[in-house]
C-alpha cells in the first residue's frame, strides 16, 4: 500500500488532462443543453447503491464513469435553457478557482491559516459594499447562500437589538417576544430564520402587499402600532430587493424610515435583486438599501459564481463580533505576531471555512465589473423580450410586470376554458420535465399557479427564449391532444 494518497507527478499530470478534456466537452455544446434528463429516481439511485468501496479503483476510470452518470445527466444549470427557480449559469473562470482553492486547501477561518485569503475576502467585501453603494466602513463575511446571509444578519440583528439583555448568555428568556415585519412576498428564509433564533414564526408578521407585490406601508404601520400596544417589541424589519416570485422591489427608502421611527433593526433581503441595483438604470428602484442595518446577497445568482456562496454585509466589523466572538484557548491570537490582522471565525457561526471569495475575486479580475454589468442587463433585456413576445402571442399571457429577470405567465391555448387553463399549466410542470429540452418551473401569484421563468444566465440569447415558448407550445398541445 502506498504510503500517502498522492499520485505521482505523471499519473496526477494524466488526471488532469482527463479532467480538462472532461471541462471542454461540458462547454463544446453548452448552447444545445438540455435543461433536464428525465431519469426515475430508482435508477438514478441504482447507479450509486454499493457498499462502501474498500478498495480504489483507477482513477481514469473513475472519471470514465463519472462523465457517464454524474456529468452526462446533469440538470442543465449551465445552459441556456434554464429557467427554473433562481439558477445562475455559473462562470469559468470561478470554478477554475474553485479548484485551485481546494487545491491549496487553506482554512478562511484565521488569517495566518489563509493570509491571502483572509485579505482577499475583505477586499471582496469592500468592492461588494462598492458595487451597490452601501457604506465603506461595512463588514461582512462570505457564507454558503441567501438563506445563510439572512440568517446571519438576522442573528446580528436579535443580538445587537437586545444587547442590554444579553441575549448571547440569557437566551431569549423572560423577554417580551420580539415581532418581525415582512410582506406576504418575502422568502421562506426569513421564516427559517426567525424560527432557529427563537423569535418564533408566530412573531413573524407577513404584511399585505399592493398590486405590484411591494410591502404595504400602511398596514405595515398599523400592524407594528397594534403590536406595540399589545405589549410585543417590534424589533426588526425585512425589506425585498427583488422577491423570488416576481421581483418586486419594496420601497426601501419608506421601510429604513419606518425602521428608524420604531427604532428597529432593518434587514434587506438582496439574494435575489441586491446585485442588480448596480445597474445605473436601476439604482433608484433601490433608493433606501444603502440604510440598511443588515444586507443578505447572493453571489451564485448575479454575479454568476458556481454554487455556492452568499454574502451578508452589515455596517461594520464590529457588530459581527459582539455577535459571533467565542474566546478559545486553542484559538487565542494573543502570542501572534501583529495584530491587525482580521479573524473571519471571530465574525461567523462557523469555524473551518473554504475561501468562498477567491472565486468571486478572480472572475471580477478576468471579466471587469463592467463586463458583468453588461449581463445583467443582457438578463433585463431578455425577460422584456419574452414578456413581449408573450404578450403579442394569443395563446399566452403574461401574469406579472417587473423590473427585473422574472416573468411569470401562463399558456391559455386558443380555445381554452377556464378550468383548463388552470389544468394544463399545472399539468405543464411535469411534462415539460419528462420532455426535458427547457427546465421551467411555477410559483402562485394570489393564490393562482403560473408558470414563472427566471433569466438569470449569461448565455442566453433571443434565440433561447423563442426556444422556450416554442416548446411550451409544443408540450401543451402534445397535452390538449391526450
Ligand atoms: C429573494 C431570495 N432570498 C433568499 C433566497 C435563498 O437563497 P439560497 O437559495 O442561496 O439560500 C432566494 C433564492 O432564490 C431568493 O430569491
């Protein structure tokens, strides 16, 4: 048996050349992609199900096998014709930094464990606080997605809010329950998160929202006075900068007000829009973000990086700390050499980290900022041609109006009823998944199911979305003939 896991340098240099030639056949037809392969999840099972392998095998081979059930069957999240959920395209240059990263293996968790690492995540911070115009003095820290960037800036938020009772050792008990305020539009993180705090999601407050799905002000209002009254203590508001349904942007200038009036903590969910903001063309939508307490944002949606990496920002390094400083005698930096040095694990939950960053900062080096922004608005661009285009075709209508990349609609048919179109857009969502050439899925708009597509992918172009509602069209009619 050998006597440490390596190859040698000539083996290692055959794998990688496997592996290249593996990369390059995933980009030679990337245009051609299907969104999915309509395997059953038995069999997709069967592929797997051995016991555990004691002894290895070639490592050739291995990746022989890999291409055939792992990398030939992937869901096309790098296509074109992806357009389910919030799925971004990722980008080359990021998972060449991914590899390197796991590569070096250095731990983003203290800085003479990663220095390079540790000043490249601040670094990212600063151009990140830059590129939506949110205070320089911000700190922040990379996590795993939006869920976990709401999650922290919420903790944040509970423990900075209820210092003087020392949340951090008392817990939440004897306390007057803390209510949250978000609209009925607001992601299930925040749910999420409102429950693994304590708070309890009976606390959390989903307030109404107007006909653009933006949180309404007055009820907001009314709600955080009736709450008040009742004897709770209202402590944190949730604003949207761009929901997951439609997009909608909440008037943020209006909540940080509200927020500030009530003395209370105000948290910005901005996994799904907050990059967008950058664009000069819509940076008034977002007028008020930059008050923001806490920032969720979310790098593997737009700013195109592999999964996964979200980002929270708050205003500054030090209510990290309060929140996430733990004294251990193994991880004391008393005896190192000088001091200025910036510990992530002394501002995080978690301990041992990968340098999430580097990704982000190597692909904004290669492309530019600029070149980035260019796909955004290339996303803007193509939802407002496919809204066009559904709302000039006569058997689809569009459901939604929104400023950013989501359009959610419906296939009406020619001659359909009512009923049936309520029946072949839900009896869309399996079919068009067992067809697999594009991969959409649905959301509820009040109360009534539409099909909701997400153009979130820098390699998309007008033909794809032609693509996209000519095999809707295709699929439906394959389902009103059955
Ligand atoms: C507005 C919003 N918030 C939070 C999330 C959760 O992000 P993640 O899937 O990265 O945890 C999403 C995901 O789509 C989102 O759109």
């Amino acid at each position: 048996m050998k006597n440490s896991l390596d190859y040698s340098q000539q083996e290692l240099q055959g794998i990688l050349q496997k592996t290249t030639d593996l990369v390059m056949q995933q980009y030679a037809n990337i245009d051609r992609q299907d969104g999915f392969h309509d395997y059953p999840q038995a069999e997709v099972a069967s592929w797997f199900d051995e016991p555990l392998p004691t002894e290895g095998c070639n490592a050739i081979a291995l990746l022989d096998h890999v291409k055939q059930r792992v990398l030939d069957t992937a869901t096309g999240n790098l296509g074109p014709n992806m357009y389910a959920y919030v799925m971004a395209g990722g980008n080359q240059i990021s998972s060449i930094a991914d590899f390197l990263t796991s590569t070096i293996n250095q731990n983003a968790t203290k800085w003479h464990l990663g220095p390079a690492m540790t000043e490249i995540e601040k670094r990212v911070i600063k151009w990140t606080a830059d590129m939506i115009n949110y205070t320089p003095e911000a700190g922040g820290v990379m996590v795993s997605g939006g869920s976990a960037a709401t999650l922290t800036g919420l903790t944040v938020a509970r423990n900075v809010f209820c210092r003087k009772f020392n949340v951090n050792q008392q817990g939440l008990f004897g306390m007057k329950p803390l209510t949250v305020y978000c609209s009925t539009e607001t992601h299930s993180s925040t749910d999420k998160s409102i429950s693994l705090l304590g708070i309890g999601t009976k606390q959390l407050r989903r307030i109404a929202t107007d006909e653009q799905f933006k949180i309404d002000l007055q009820q907001l209002r009314a709600q955080i006075e009736a709450d008040l009254a009742a004897g709770f203590t209202p402590f944190c508001i949730v604003g949207n900068a761009g929901t997951v349904n439609t997009g909608a942007i909440d008037d943020l200038a209006a909540l940080a007000d509200i927020a500030k009036q009530f003395d209370m903590w105000f948290h910005v969910d901005g996994a799904y829009g907050g990059l967008v903001s950058s664009l000069p063309e819509l940076k008034a939508k977002y007028a008020g973000m930059e008050l923001a307490d806490s920032i969720a944002l979310d790098f593997h949606k737009w700013l195109y990086q592999p999964f996964e990496i979200g980002c929270t920002l708050v205003r500054n390094w030090d209510v990290l700390r309060e929140s996430y400083f733990k004294q251990a005698d193994y991880l004391d930096t008393a005896l190192e050499s000088k001091t200025d040095r910036l510990e992530f694990n002394e501002h995080y939950f978690q301990l041992s980290r990968s340098a999430k960053a580097f990704k982000v900062w190597m692909s904004l080096k290669a492309y530019g900022f600029k070149q980035i922004q260019a796909m955004m608005k290339k996303d803007l661009e193509l939802t407002r041609y496919l809204e066009k285009r559904i709302t000039s075709a006569p058997d689809f209508e569009l459901m939604s109006q929104s400023d950013l990349a989501i359009a959610c609609f419906r296939y009406t048919g020619e001659q359909l009823s009512d009923e049936q179109v309520v029946n072949i857009n839900q009896a869309l969502i399996p079919a068009l998944e067992k067809d697999g050439r594009v991969f959409i899925t649905g959301t509820r708009l009040r109360g009534e199911f539409v099909l909701r597509a997400c153009i979130i992918n820098h390699r998309k172009t007008t033909d794809s979305i032609d693509y996209l509602l000519d095999v809707i069209r295709d699929v439906a009619q394959k389902i009103s003939m059955e």
